[in-house]
C-alpha cells in the first residue's frame, strides 16, 4: 500500500520517497508487494527463478519468462512481448516470490501462454511510452463524444495506450451488450492506431480509477484488495445495521468490500444468541425480541400487549427461559431477569472508582451557552436596579417623615 504523501509520475515512477523504483516494496504504487525473500540467498547448485511480475497502468500485472537471463531487479523499466509490438513496464517482484503468486492467482508455470521479456527498456522507449501515455486524456475525452454521437448505451471509464503507441485499449462498462463496430472503426480511423475494447465490471472501474472512501483512506480494491468477493445484504443484517443503500454502498455502486472483514467475528458471536423470531413465553404474556448488542451479550424484549417497554436481559439469561419454554413451562416475567441485571451491575461498579482520580463524567455537565449568561447577567442586573430603586425610595419617604 503507498504512503498517503507518495505520488506518481506519468511512467509509474514514485515521487514522494524519491526511492525511483528502488525500495524494498518496489514503488509506491498500487497493488505493491514486499519481497521478504530479498535478503535471503538461494541454496547452493539451485537456478534462479526465470520468471517476473512486470506491472502496468493503474495496477495491471502479469508474468514474464526472462530467457535470455537479464539482470532484472524490482523497480527496473522493462520492454515485454505482446502481440502486436512491445509493451513497457516496471518490474513489480522478482525471485521465488512469484511462484506464491503465480500459484495465487492459478497460472501454471509451464503454461506456453507466457510470454517473454524483450529487454531493459532505453531512453527511446521510455520517450515513447511517456508520450503516448500524455494522449490517454485527450483521446478519452474524443471518444466520449464519438460515443454519444453515435448513441451507444456505454460508459467508457479509462483508455490505456500500449508501451510502443500502436496500440490502445478502451475500458468501459454497459449494463447491456453493446455493438461497437462502427466505433471501433471510427476510433481507428480518428487516432491511427489499433483498438482494443474491454468490458469491465463496476467493481474493476473503481479499482481502476481510485479514489478516498467513507473511512477516509484510499479504496482497498485499488490498493491491496485482489480478489472481490461476493457482498450480500445479510452480512449488513447480521452486523445490525442499517440496510441504507446510500451508506452501505461504495463508490462502485455495489455493496462495500469491508462489509465481509468482521462478518466471521459476529457469526462466531452470534452462535451464543437465541433466534430472534423465537417469543419468550412467560405469565405475563409472550415478550418479542426489540434489539441486541451483539458484544457486550445484551438482548432487549418488550411485552406484546406493550411494545413500548424494554426490558433489558444477557444471553443466558434468554436461553434459560426459552430452555423454561421446551419444557413446557413459562418465565414468571422479564422484570425479574432485568432486576438481577441491574444487581449485578450495581455490585460490579462499586469497585470502579480510584482514590484521587477524576471522575470519568466530569465533561458530561451540560454547557450553558453565551446567550444564556447574557440573559441571565441581564435579568440579574434588573433585579438589583428594581431594589435599589425600592430602597431609594423607602429612605426619601423616612427623610420626608
């Protein structure tokens, strides 16, 4: 993950660390990964491994075969084959390390599809790779009136120009499948290069594009998060929250990724909890379950006949009276489990208070605001002057006497 202050240059270069490709994590970049393996030698008589993750625009990577045994390092520009022409890229990771990742993401390390690196890319490549990468914005921006000129239901989100420039690839998303031949052809025709168009789903766009979450850091998919893993409305139900689409949902549009990273803590909590649709039978009537705290173990349930009051209980306190209710029996009633509560409460904060510490609620005093002392110091002025002016006038009528 890159540090908040990093930026990058337009051929993928860190600028806030000024390492230039040569730290520990590789870069600043997207999707980084640390070689821990860096300072650890090979055993004697092995190989070392021939193939490298060569990273490209906005956290592409794939993998590389080095046969002609070049001395790579992670951080160093790179020229690899693809079809047509040549690609430019930054070495991401070297070594043993990328046999975990081949295997992470399933790709067979005698898979014939690899494709091969050409050579350390010079000073003309980078020339080129860095003006082709300045037209990206300016070529987005005519084909988005291409596309609405010619009325296609698409969204073209990124435009990505292969390392030698003859070359680009369009990344867009439709709801809908969508003919784009005479886009194709216009696109062609206006630019002079090859085209290329990539469907991408909402979740890849925003991984794509980047960008800051409700929590204030960067978007885990553009930073770490490889994999997206289907969200569900019942991982938010089972975390008691709000099924609000305007917070639950990211800037993709989908379910938020982080509704699945405690999920697992509240299932494992709530295997200790009764079903809520379950009534605790007692003689006072049948009581429905209102609400819970899933941590601190409280369930809250209210009468039937009056809903509006709550009686607060523990987990076990709920499952010894529906283990009363198997057996055919009913609960005397709620008020005398919420009383044993609030004795046990009561026992346990005698002892919470320390010789000489302040007191925890010293902030909670309520603040009178400036208004209010004004027209309290007014009132008491008014009264003061309405006494002094009784007194004036009692002493005159005894001078007068």
């Amino acid at each position: 993950m890159s540090c908040n202050s990093c930026s990058s240059s337009i051929n993928g270069l860190p600028l806030g660390c000024k390492s230039n490709g040569a730290c520990a994590s590789g870069s600043c970049d997207k999707l980084t990964v640390f070689d821990w393996l860096s300072n650890m030698a090979l055993p004697g008589n092995q190989i070392p491994f021939d193939i490298v993750e060569v990273r490209f625009k906005n956290g592409r990577k794939s993998f590389y075969r080095n046969l002609k045994n070049l001395q790579i390092c992670i951080g160093d520009i790179v020229a690899v084959e693809t079809s047509p022409g040549h690609d430019i890229g930054v070495v991401s990771l070297t070594g043993e390390l990328v046999k975990v990742q081949m295997r992470k993401k399933k790709v067979s390390v005698k898979s014939e599809d690899l494709k091969q690196v050409y050579r350390k890319a010079s000073q003309k490549d980078i020339d080129i790779w860095t003006s082709a990468r300045g037209k990206e914005k300016e070529v987005q921006k005519k084909s988005r009136l291409i596309i609405s000129r010619l009325g296609l239901k698409m969204k073209l989100s990124d435009v990505e120009y292969q390392g030698d420039g003859n070359k680009a690839t369009f990344y867009y998303t439709a709801e809908e499948r969508v003919d784009f031949r005479q886009l194709i052809r216009e696109l062609a025709g206006t630019f002079s290069l090859r085209v290329e168009m990539k469907q991408v789903g909402l979740r890849q766009e925003a991984s794509r594009l980047g960008g800051i979450g409700s929590c204030g850091r960067e978007l885990c998919c553009s930073t770490w998060l490889t994999d997206f893993r289907s969200v569900s409305t019942s991982a938010a139900r089972y975390q008691q929250l709000s099924l609000n689409p305007q917070k639950l949902a990211g800037q993709c549009g989908k379910l938020k990724c982080c509704l699945n990273y405690e999920l697992d803590s509240y299932l494992d909590s709530l295997k200790k909890f009764p079903k809520t649709s379950i009534w605790l039978q007692t003689e006072k009537g049948p009581a429905i379950f209102q609400k819970m705290d899933i941590f601190k173990g409280w369930l809250w349930y209210a009468y039937k006949e009056s809903p509006v009051v709550w009686h607060k209980l523990t987990v076990d306190q709920a499952n010894q009276i529906l283990e009363l209710n198997k057996n055919n029996k009913k609960a005397t009633s709620l008020e005398e489990y919420a009383l044993e509560l609030e004795f046990e409460v009561a026992d346990a904060s005698k002892f919470t208070d320390v010789v000489g510490q302040d007191s925890l609620t010293r902030f909670d005093k309520p603040k009178y605001s400036k208004n209010k002392r004004k027209q309290k110091n007014k009132r008491n002025r008014n009264f003061r002057g309405t006494k002094s002016n009784k007194n004036n006038k009692n002493n005159l009528q005894k001078k007068k006497n």
